[in-house]
C-alpha cells in the first residue's frame, strides 16, 4: 500500500479551516489532512530574506515553516508561504493559495 498524500490546510480569521471542509471531505483515505489556525490578523516581523519579499501574510512564517514539516501539500489563504516553509515540507511540495468565493 503507498503512502498517503500528506496535505496541510492553514485557515485564518478571513478564511478558516472550516471554509474548506467540504472540499476536504471529498478526497477519502488516500490523504493524510493536517490542520492549523492562525487565529488573529496579526503577522510577526520578517526575520528572513525570503520573508522580507512576501507582501502579505498572517501569521508567523516560523509558525507555519514548523507545521509544513513532512507535508507534500500546502493549501493556505493568507499565511506565510517563505522559502523556510518550502524547504520544510517534502521534496515534491506544492503550495495551493486559496481564494474566496
């Protein structure tokens, strides 16, 4: 039996975990769901180059960059995508910004 994908789903006060619940429910067991909630508006200072480039986030990236690891899928809507949180989820990461309808 192969692995599982690995998908972590990051809400925010503007669109939270529960925003993607039915298309989550969908995806049956050959996905492993991880969730996190950054649960204010507020984003930590950039401490790295990577970060100094993102225009908008929520959040802490370190925060986020510690929740990627072993992941193969980000789906986030304003969380912080640096280069620290790609290089801690696994080699084949994608990482899915998420738009409100």
């Amino acid at each position: 039996m192969s692995q599982p994908l690995h998908l972590l789903v990051i809400g925010d006060p503007y669109m939270p975990v529960s925003a993607y619940t039915g298309a989550l429910a969908g995806l049956g067991g050959g996905v492993a769901v991880t969730t996190m909630e950054i649960p204010d508006i507020s984003a930590a200072p950039p401490r790295t180059e990577s970060e100094h480039r993102l225009a908008e986030y929520v959040g802490d990236p370190a925060d986020v960059a510690r929740a990627a690891v072993g992941q193969d899928v980000l789906i986030v809507h304003g969380a912080p995508v640096s280069s620290e949180v790609l290089d801690a989820g696994r080699s084949s990461s994608c990482a899915a910004p998420a738009a409100a309808r």
